[in-house]
C-alpha cells in the first residue's frame, strides 16, 4: 500500500496520485505479510471445480438458447424477410443438433472400443514381459 504524504490516506500502489488532495508525493509502505501460523487461501483465488453433470447442464443451456430466441424472432416479428431468416435459422439449428446427436451416437462407442482394445493389448504386453 501507498501512503500520500501530504494528506496521509492509504492508496494502492498502481496509484501515481492521491484522489483525496492530488498529491503526487506517494510513500510505499512494505506489504504487512500473513502470520505464518494461519494458512488460508483468499476467497477470490479458491478453485470451484464443475462436475461433469454441471457442465452438461451449461451446455445445455447455451445449446437451446439460441433456438428459443430464433423461436421468439419467428413469433413476433411483422417482417416476412425476417421470419423468413428466423425459419432458416431455426432449421439450420436443428439440423446441428441432430447431427451432433448423430455424431456423438457413433463417436462414443468407437471411443469406448479403442480404450477396450488399449487395455487388452497393454495387459497382453505386460502379460508377456514386455511392459
């Protein structure tokens, strides 16, 4: 922290002048450390970690988010070019969905395959000595 020598108010130390009086005149005070028997970790650099049903939910969301608005355009706009473009854009979605859908039914049992195949041959390989 900074201390404003014409006024005394404690400023941080990115400040070049005081609010308070616009002194330029900044003294820096050493940064006081934590006693060494406490061991906290701030609140603002504490690690939330999402679980995979979170992240599931948030893409959800942010999947039918855009459909839902496109669905809002197409309900209420008196425009015909723009319920027109709200049509387009709302089949273009559901085709990505679909597809996705598509892709992840294939994508996901493949996976699990080659992790199958992977195990078998690395315990085939240890089984034989060479691992």
């Amino acid at each position: 922290m900074a201390r404003c020598n014409s006024c005394g108010a404690e400023l941080p130390d990115y400040y070049t002048s005081c609010p308070n009086c616009g002194g330029t005149d900044l003294s820096k005070s050493p940064v006081s450390a934590a006693p060494a028997s406490h061991s906290y970790v701030p609140i603002s650099q504490q690690r939330v970690v999402t679980s995979a049903g979170g992240w599931f939910c948030w893409y959800l969301l942010l999947s039918f988010l855009p459909i839902i608005g496109t669905i809002i355009m197409l309900c209420t706009v008196k425009d015909p070019t723009a319920k027109n473009y709200a049509k387009l854009t709302l089949i273009m979605q559901i085709i990505g969905i679909v597809l996705t859908i598509i892709l992840i039914m294939i994508l996901v049992p493949t996976m699990m395959g080659y992790i199958e195949k992977s195990r078998a041959v690395h315990s085939g390989l240890m089984l034989l000595g060479l691992l």
